[in-house]
C-alpha cells in the first residue's frame, strides 16, 4: 500500500478560487487599450469557385480600419503532416463547407465590423457537391482537392495474422454496419483571441487554445517570424475537448493579419451558433465490422473496414484514422487483424479530433457486436468479456498486442468484476423488469484507451521548478489545463516529489515567451508525460537544495529527506527545519544560489507507424468498465438513463476529485453522443446548429454515477498514473446502447439512439405497444 | 457575404408609461414598432436576423398593473399579458384550479426564461410548438385584445391563424388572458414529449379539460401542440367522448382520432410518422389522466 | 443613446448604453464585470446569468436599457472582501467545476435556489439547475456542491 503525502488527497483544484468567484480570465476577457474588433465573413455555399472578393464597400465604411482575404496570406496553407497541408487560413480559390471563411474584417467596434461583412461582395460559380462519404469515394464524384482526386483523404491498409483462415476456422461469424454519431465537443467557451502584432516583429495573442504551441507553429510559419518572437500567451480555456482548440481557426489568423496592418491589437471572438456550424467536430463513421468467434465465445479474428466522413479539409485526421484501427486489439486478445479505413473528403464541416479520438467508432462496433455474437451463443455479457479480456501483465512482464502495442498493466478484469458486484448489475433481476410502459435494462461495456499519446516527431515536455527564497515554489510547464484539472495534478505531483505541500506550488500558465515547449492537451498526454517531466524537475531541485544542506550541516545528502514542507536527517529525524529555512540557506549561500530544477520527459517511443498500425500508441493504456441502467418508454421511445457505474483503472488517481469528475464527464458526453447528439445535415448544412437542437445532456438527463477506482500503479506513469477519462467516454455509448438493449430486445448499432428510431424498431419487430 | 452575428441590430428603444401611449406608438410607426414583454422570443430571434428588423422595440413592462394574475370564483382567471412564466407557475390559482397552465409553465425552457418570458409572449409569438397554447386552448381561454379601435375579445381557438401569425391586427396588443373558473369535478392536464427531460421544445403537446360524472364524460375539449400550423383543437376527438360512458375503448378511438386530425411535419427534430404516433400515445394518456383516475 | 441607472453589487453606476446593448455586453465591456460569460447568446446555457432584483435571468437577453433601476449581482458581488460565500465555498470544496466557463452562471442560479429553498430534493436540484448548461462535469459535482452549499447555509 502506497503511502503519499500529497498523491491522492482530495484537494480543492489550484484555480478553483479563481473560478468561483468570477476572476479567472478567458481570452474574451481580455482587452487592451486602442483594441479594434474583428468578424469573419463566410459565403453560404457548400462548393462553390471563388470568382471575385469586392471589400471596397467595407473598406470605405467609417470605423473599418482594415479588410484581410486569402491574397494576403500569400498561399500560405497549413495541415498535420507535410504533405496534407491543405488548409488555408481564408479560402482562396473555393469554399469547400458551408460558412467557409473567406475574409476578415477589422472595426473600432464590433457593430461596425458586423456591417462591413454585410457589405462585403464575393462572385462564385457554385459547383457540384457531395455530401456522403460513400459516395464521395465512388468513381465520378465531385473532386473537393485536387491532389486528391478520388477525395480519398487518408487510406490505411493494415493486415496482422490471417483472418481469412481464422474466419474460415471460426464456430460463429458476423457481419455488421455500426454508425457512430454526427458529434461535435460541445464546450461553452467558444473560439477568441485577443491578438498584436507589433511593427518591431513580435506576435502576442491571448488565445482560447488548448495546445498554444501548435498556434505558436502555425503563427511562425504563417507570418514568416522565427519562434522566439511568437507569443502565446494561455488564457483559463472554457473547455477543450479535441479538435479546434489544439489547431487554429480563421478567426486567429485574421486577428493578427488585421493587427499587422493596422498596428492596433486586434481581437476576435465566434458566437456559439458559428462554433457549432463551422468549427471542427467529431468524424462521424461507418464501421463494417466482421468477427469471428470460437464456440466457447473467444474472439478469433475482427476485420474492420472503415469509411470516415471527412469534411472539407484533412486537419488532423491522419492521426484520426490511426487511432480508430490501432486499439481494436484492446481490451480483449486479438489473435488476427485486418484493418481497412477511407476517409472521404465531402462538402459537410471539417472533421478532426474529440475526446476518445478514434477508438470510439470501433470500440463502439466492436462491444456491441460481441454482446451480439455472446447473445447467439448464449454466453453472458460478463462471461463474453472475462473469457476474452486481457489478464493484467505481473509485476516485470509485459503484454504484446497483435500490432506490437505493450502494457504493463491492465486492470480489465478487476474492472469487470468490480462491476459484477456491484448492485447495479448484482441486483438487476431483482425488482419489476416493468413499470407500466417503461421497461428497464442494464447493459455493460469495457475499453482501453491510450494515454501518453504522441504526434510525429512533437513529443516534447518539460518542466522547471523554482524555488522561491521563501520557500514557496513556482511550477512552470508547457501543459495547459483546458478544465481536464492537469494544473491540479501537477502541482501536486511537484509538492509530492519536492516533499512540500501542495498549497506551497504555483502553478503558471503558459506563455510560449517562458515556458517549455509542449504539445499541449490532447491524447491523454499531459498527466502521464508532464507528470513526468514535473517529477524529474521537482527531483532535480531537491537533489539541489539537499547538497547544498548537506554541505552546511555535514551530511552525507542521501540521509536528508523532505516531507510536508519540513527538512529532516532520515538517521536523526530530530534534526530538522522548515523548508522554507532551506530555501534560505541555499538561496542565500555563497553569493546566492538560484535553485531551479529542470526535467523533460524522456518517454521515446516510437513514432505512430500510420502505414502499418503497428507500435504503441501512447506509453499507457487505461482500461476501463461501465455499467448503465435505462429506462426506456416502449410507447414513445423516451430514454432516461438513471444509473453509471464506472470502473476505472487509471493507474492510480492522483488527484481522486479530478479523475472521479473526469470520468463523470466523460460519461455523460459519451452519453450524448449514444442518445442525443448528431448534427442533421442538409446539403452541408447543419440544421440544428444551437444549443436548442444540438441537444447535450443538461441537469436533468445525467444519472447517478459512481466511479470506482482499479489501482494498478504502472510504473510507466509518475506515482503509477496513466490517462483517465476517455475511457469512460468510449465505454459510455455501447454500455447505454446495450441499456437500451436489455429494456428493449433490440440492438442498435447506429448512433444516436433516439426515441424515434426505438419506435421504428420496436414497430419493426411488431413489440410497439402501441399499436 | 453571411457571417454570425453577434450583437442585436440596431433599434431605438420606446418605453411608454401607459396603454394609451403604447397604441400611440404603434398607431405612429406602424410596423417598424414592434411589443416586447419578456423578450425571450424576440431578442434571439433578432440577434440572428431571423426577423424583420424593426426601427422601434417598444416596451411594455414601464406601464404599471400589467402583470397581475388575479382569480375569482365567478370570473376564473386573469393573467396580464406581463405576467411571467413563474408568476404563472408559482400563483396557487394556477395550481389550485388550472393544473395543465401548471404543468405547461414548469415544462418551459428555464428558470432563467421563465423569470422573463410570459404566456402572453407564448401566445403571440405563435409557434406551433408553444406550451401555453394547448392548455389554454383546452380550457377555453380566450384573449382580450386592445387596439387602435378599443377591445375585443378572442376565443383562443380563433386566435392562432398560422405558424407565427395571430388574429392580432396592426397596432394591437394582447391586454389580458382569461380562463373561466374551472367547473365542478373537472380535471385539465398538459402533457410535453420531447427528446431530453428539459430545455426542449415541445415535439407534441397534448393538454385535456374534461368533466366526468359517474362515469359519463359531460365536457371535454383536447388541444394539440406541435402538430399542425398551429395549436388546434380536435373536436371530432371530443364528440367521440362527449355525452357517452368512458371505457377503454372509446378513449382508444378518441386517442386515433385525435391523431388522425392533426397534420404535423416532418424536420429536423422529428417526422411526421413518429409525431402522428405521438399524438396517439399523448392523448391515450392524457384522457385516461383525466378521465379514468 | 439611453442613459440608465444600474446597481451592481451595491454600487451605483450612470451609463450610456446603445439601445441594442445587452446587459451582458455593458457588464463586461462597460463595467468591466467578466465573470458573466457569453456561452450562446440565445438565453439557452445560462452562462451569462446574473440576478436581477433577486431572480435569475439570462443576460444575454435583457436589453441594458430593460435593466434600468434594477439591482444586480454578479458573480463578483458574492464574496465578501476575501471571505467566500457558502456556495462559493461548497463548490471550491467538492470539486463543482472544471473549466469554470459555466461556474459564475452556475453558482448565482445555486444561490437563487437555496434562497427559496434550504433543503431542496434531487429533484429540485436538477430542476433548478436546468438552465445551467455544463459540458465538463457531467453535473455530478456540481449537485454535490449544492447539498455541500445547502447544508452551510442550514448551520
């Protein structure tokens, strides 16, 4: 049983106070003097060719004081990897979505730069558009880029064992077409920046960015200025979740384009109706998905062909499609494995990253089609995933997935039977099955997701602790916390490495002028590799300041220690003094020390083999197990879920109310996606762009939750910690799915669930009682 | 070019003092003056440019006395039109006497909107999805309207003319709500369905007034919400009921029937399969509530 | 312009206001307040509510010049110097938060609540957080920060 001082304390998060009582800034807090206001006009057409941009009328306006379109961008375009940098940031020769971008205006308010859009004139030849995937990818469609002319974005082929032959051996085999929801991240914040360019040659922007240094890449690149002269300055974010806020958006680079020319700052902030109509959101996904099975219910191959709607341009998405092939052989084993995905361009919104980032689709495919094949075989959904489910690797083992991926952990089958245990499926046949037209269900559901993710060749992470003379200590790091409480967790892994108290850290945020490099928050990196980083730093400075005291006292360094703030002789504990009697003596020894740890990550895995899918890709995986209790009216198809219980193995939760209300989160989000949201798309217009008709859960959707913790202290993690969260998101639509399942009879396997399409169901298997 | 707009457009702003003013306003700038309660249904609907953009917003909660909610046992109900939504809902007559304007009220957007909004908003905004419509409708409600030519008075079921259109002429305005006093023994009841358990707008709206004695249905008037240009009432449903012994099989009739008067659409947050459906299913409810308990 | 008379947590203030300026937009840009929150704009998140002669409105939607003569709270008129309120407390105690973009909105509709009722059921919790949206938390936290909230004001 591990004891920490620090680790595993409910603390309040470090920027709580800041949070309820107002103070904390976003980036549409912030305001500098002589500040214009910008907006962004769009054409209102899905496809179309851009003849002519007319801003003379704009231009002319009193109080406009600058106009940007895509010639002062000079071509410059940008992308994930170097060879799908598509994307510019106004549109030049097409709009390929609806509500593209394709100028920028700057005003002295935000009335003005509103009726300066208005005035503003494109001529365009509309073009033939194509709106599904499937079709998009057929011969004779509409080609979007023309280096793609089969508007095959990215294409993967992956082939491990033989899956013909195991099908072929295989007692039971299934063939099925699962869709996973039109979804987007749903955050309250939506995208700003306050931004100046300053005439000397410096770029500073306040930007809502939950990976500031991608923004800081693409400023460089796009204003042509070296990296020591771009600052990005991280404000509180409201809500991250993947996708836009760890990439840039029109509205960011015709901020400082306008602030370049006006040489005023210059700020821009979407309304929430754009947000959801423009910026990047979830790919939804076709998933045809083949398995096969023993007689005993063991999986022996799964073959997945994916078709993945991608939008107007490639943003992120080879990463995307990686991750939606690459943990198919989690969290069962996977003896054989053929992976198959198309990503279309199509003329609908671009579609990048969210939360669960590609594992969702086929996790989602994948349990509900075994609980199917279980159904057949007549093996329960718990018999079904322990007869399969990964056993957790002892302590110095590892265990090697078909496509090389490892774990030294995996708490799957703890999970699993954690959840046996528990009431709400202990009990389940317990109590009416009925109540009136209400029929109740509970379904189970497991997954593993990644944690520690990399990017090609943008792995970095590093930390410095600071020592201050009075003992109190600053953290600075390049990891940003948009609300996933990772500024919490390191602090307090900071306070638990250097032996202090956790109120004794300050934690700042980044700024790209003073703090490491990072890739910011996403794939689940920031506690497992900042962590890391936090640990080694915070070690440093320790190993600093106990030479410095050893030295003054005459100890060997090794027999001091430091815990809870107090400095100790571990063979004469009664001599000690307050850290912040140390922090004196060497800041003040000799001519003053300045004692500052520093620490990077040192995880190298290797780089994403997108080609192959083979390799890990993260330097964890959390495994997580969920069960859910549903109701479903059988007359009206209404769903009210009212119980979760989650079983997570996160490692070990360092931070408890963190990773409990993590995973919380996680599972109502997921919950939307399995029951409420999906985008209605109408020739690439989103018809229910508001919060009234993109409808996420509110206060009285959510169910009771409880979460209950797998401790499995791997040791890749700082204090044994791997990602928490998207699991329980991933897990969250299949477990109500099969909810739904066990109230109803029938299985769905396209998402959302709605009351309408049980209905239909119901009807079509003649159990509607209503008629 | 389009774009997202972010702030109102440009108005002037009218405040009268009294009634009188108020018609003088309307009588002076005709159409480019628009009545404003609550808001709640206008101001978004002008932040997205969804409407004619009026020169004039005047607004109507300056003049004194208006938002009463007053109730005797002769006259029944009166709601002034500035009457909020959780005046409405928190009024004991309201929850004494009119169940479903309870009901209707608590189904409602928010405790944010409902602290602004109003039934005479609801009402005069016209969708057919309102909540307030169908259990005024059902309990016979009618509206006293005051115009450049003086009062009159509207029963609610020849209030609404189409999706967001109303009887109300130019330059007149909704002065009051009225609902008689309930009769002996009879019940009301609104029932919502909507995909979430709040913040939804209605996707059917069934609301039932009824009297029973020893198991004889006296009176009974249905309205629907959501499934037509308007609210409606059915009254082919209610002579199925009307004078005759409740008995499942006749609410089953009346319930098909209800469902086969109304003409609902189909968009993004529903077809008209499932509604017509609904229909059927809300209204079996709503009379067995109202009818058989 | 419309010259209007507001109260803002206890202090008064003389301002211009365009006809068409919301509440929202003259707290924060005018008074500089910017714990209020533009989530939607539409009256649908609750993220730029505040309390207005003691009921909670969505102030993305009231006209300033509707706001004239009223009284205010924000979010920045709960605490006292550095002392917290017991919301504010509860919820920095048990974790009610994550990002913080809904938590201002989320807090005055808790106070709201709790004023007109110290011991409300789950039920009426959920009820009266209904148009407060949150993507974050999955509300859970947040319903324990208001029992947390409810059982300091009791004492």
């Amino acid at each position: 049983m591990k004891e920490y001082t620090v680790i595993g304390q409910r603390v309040p998060r470090i920027d709580g106070k800041a949070k309820v009582m107002g103070q904390a800034k976003y980036a549409a807090d912030y305001s500098l003097p002589g500040m214009l206001f910008s907006k962004v006009a769009r054409l209102p057409v899905a496809h179309a060719k851009i003849l002519n941009v007319d801003t003379s009328k704009a231009e002319r306006l009193p109080g406009v004081k600058a106009v940007v379109t895509a010639k002062d961008f000079n071509g410059w375009t940008w992308g994930f990897m170097a060879n799908t940098r598509d994307e510019p940031p106004l549109a030049m020769d097409k709009v390929r979505y609806y509500m593209e971008a394709v100028a920028g205006v700057a005003a002295i308010d935000e009335d003005i730069a509103e009726e300066a859009c208005d005035l503003i004139k494109v001529d365009y030849e509309e073009l033939p558009s194509v709106f599904d995937p499937e079709e998009a990818i057929q011969e004779g469609a509409p080609v979007i880029h023309n280096y793609r002319p089969n508007n095959v974005s990215v294409e993967y082929h992956w082939n491990f064992g033989d899956v013909e032959k195991a099908f072929a051996e295989s007692h039971l085999v299934r063939e099925d077409r699962f869709r996973t929801s039109r979804a987007t991240k749903g955050y309250l914040e939506p995208p700003a920046s306050l931004a100046w360019y300053d005439p000397a040659g410096y770029i500073t922007v306040w930007a809502a960015k939950q990976s500031p240094y991608f923004h800081y890449r693409h400023l460089a690149a796009c204003f042509n200025l070296p990296l020591s002269k771009i600052r990005v300055i991280q404000p509180y974010i409201g809500g991250g979740f993947g996708g836009t806020k760890n990439d840039s958006v029109a509205g960011d680079f015709c901020a400082v384009m306008l602030s370049k020319m006006t040489g005023k700052p210059v700020k821009f902030v979407y309304t929430q109706e754009e947000e959801l109509t423009v910026s990047k959101r979830r790919h939804s996904m076709i998933v045809y998905n083949k398995m096969g099975m023993s007689k005993d219910g063991l999986i022996t191959a799964i073959q997945s062909r994916v078709i993945a709607d991608g939008g107007g341009y490639t943003a992120v998405s080879p990463l995307t499609m990686y991750l939606t092939g690459c943990c198919t052989p989690l969290p069962y084993k996977l003896p054989n494995y053929k992976y198959d995905c198309y990503r279309a361009f199509t003329n609908n919104p671009i579609c990048a990253a969210m939360r669960g980032h590609g594992v969702t689709h086929t996790r989602f495919a994948c349990e509900i089609q075994m609980e199917m094949m279980a159904e057949e075989l007549g093996i329960d959904p718990v018999e079904i995933r322990m007869r399969n489910a990964i056993d957790n690797p002892k302590p110095g083992e590892i265990y090697r997935t078909i496509n090389d991926m490892t774990l030294k952990t995996c708490g799957i089958k703890e999970a699993i039977q954690t959840l046996v245990k528990d009431p709400l499926w202990a009990e389940k046949g317990k109590g009416p099955k009925q109540d009136g037209s209400v029929s109740y269900g509970v379904g189970m559901a497991a997954t593993s997701y990644l944690g520690g993710a990399r990017q090609l060749g943008h792995q970095s992470c590093a930390a410095t602790v600071r020592i201050c003379e009075d003992g109190t200590v600053n953290l600075i790091t390049g990891a940003t916390d948009c609300g996933q409480g990772s500024d919490t967790v390191l602090a307090m892994i900071a306070a638990e490495e250097l032996g202090v108290r956790y109120q004794d850290i300050d934690f700042k945020m980044v700024d790209s002028a003073y703090t490491p490099v990072d890739a910011g928050s996403y794939g689940s990196r920031v506690t497992v590799l900042a962590g890391q980083a936090v640990q080694i730093a915070a070690a440093d400075a320790k190993k600093q300041l106990l030479a410095i005291l050893g030295s003054e006292w005459k100890v060997n360094p090794e027999e001091l220690e430091i815990k809870n703030a107090e400095v100790y002789n571990k063979s004469n504990p009664t001599r000690r003094i307050p850290f912040e009697r140390l922090a004196k003596i060497a800041c003040y020894s000799g001519s003053g020390a300045v004692i500052i740890g520093k620490g990077y990550s040192g995880y190298g895995i290797e780089p994403l083999d997108f080609e192959n899918g083979r390799g890990n890709s993260g330097t964890s995986f959390s495994f997580t197990a969920q069960t859910t209790r549903a109701g479903v009216d059988l007359e009206t198809g209404h769903v009210t879920v009212s119980d979760f219980v989650i079983a997570h193995d996160c490692g070990r939760p360092l931070n408890p109310i963190g990773a409990e209300s993590q995973n919380e989160g996680g599972a109502v989000q997921g919950m939307g996606q399995a029951i409420y949201e999906d985008f209605i798309m109408d020739s690439g217009r989103t018809l229910n762009s508001t919060f009234l008709d993109y409808k996420m859960p509110r206060s009285t959707d959510v169910p009771d939750i409880k979460v209950i913790d797998i401790i499995t202290d791997d040791p890749s993690g700082p204090f044994g910690a791997k990602e928490a969260s998207e699991g329980s998101h991933v897990s969250a639509p299949p477990s109500v799915v099969a909810a739904i399942h066990d109230a109803t009879g029938i299985w769905f396997k396209e998402q959302p669930v709605t009351p309408e399409k049980i209905v239909k169901g119901l009807k079509e298997k003649g159990k509607w009682p209503g008629k | 070019m389009a774009q997202f707009y972010k702030r109102l457009p440009r108005f002037q702003y009218l405040l009268p003092k009294t009634l009188e003013e108020a018609l003088s306003f309307l009588k002076e700038h005709k159409e480019a003056a628009r009545l404003f309660a609550g808001g709640t249904d206008l101001i978004p609907q002008l932040k997205k440019r969804e409407v004619d953009i009026p020169r004039y917003l005047v607004d109507l909660k300056g003049i004194p006395g208006l938002d009463s909610i007053a109730f005797d046992e002769k006259a029944g109900l009166k709601i002034g039109p500035l009457a909020t939504i959780n005046a409405i809902k928190d009024s004991p007559y309201v929850r004494d006497h009119y169940p479903s304007l309870f009901q209707a009220a608590s189904s409602m957007a928010s405790p944010q909107v409902r602290n602004r909004g109003t039934f005479a908003g609801n009402i005069c905004s016209a969708v057919p999805s309102a909540d307030s419509a169908p259990a005024l409708l059902a309990l016979e409600a009618s509206v006293r309207l005051l115009g450049q030519k003086g009062e009159r008075e509207v029963p609610m079921d020849k209030f609404f003319i189409g999706p967001r259109k109303t009887v109300l002429e130019a330059g007149e305005m909704l002065l009051e709500i009225k609902v008689s006093r309930p009769k002996p023994g009879s019940r009301n009841v609104y029932l919502k369905l909507s995909p979430r358990h709040s913040m939804d707008l209605a996707i059917v709206g069934v609301a039932v007034a009824a009297t029973c004695d020893g198991g004889v249905c006296k009176d009974i008037k249905i309205a629907l919400g959501a499934v037509a240009p308007t609210p409606i009432r059915v009254p082919a449903a209610e002579k199925i009921l009307e004078g005759n012994r409740i008995t499942p099989e006749i609410i089953e009739e009346a319930s098909q029937n209800a469902a086969a008067q109304c003409s609902p659409i189909d968009d993004h947050r529903a077809s008209l399969e499932y509604r017509r459906d609904m229909v059927y299913i809300l209204a079996r409810r709503a009379l067995n509530n109202v009818l058989t308990k | 312009m419309e010259q209007i008379k507001l109260t803002v947590n206890g202090k008064e203030y003389e301002l211009q206001v365009r006809p068409w300026a919301t509440l929202l937009e003259v707290i924060r840009d005018d008074l500089g307040l910017t714990g209020a929150k533009e989530g939607c704009g539409e009256g649908e998140c609750g993220a730029c509510t505040v309390i207005m002669d003691g009921k909670a409105v969505n102030s993305c939607i009231v006209l300033a010049v509707e706001a004239n003569g009223r009284q205010i709270t924000t979010i920045e008129g709960l605490a006292e110097g550095d002392r917290l309120h017991p919301v504010q407390e509860a919820f920095l105690e048990m974790g009610g938060m994550q990002c913080g973009f809904c938590t201002p909105g989320m807090i005055l509709s808790t106070k709201v609540l709790l004023d007109g009722n110290k011991n409300p059921t789950d039920e009426e919790i959920r009820k009266g957080l209904e148009g407060n949206f949150c993507r974050c938390t999955g509300y859970t936290k947040i319903f324990e920060s208001v029992k947390a909230a409810a059982q300091k004001i009791r004492r």
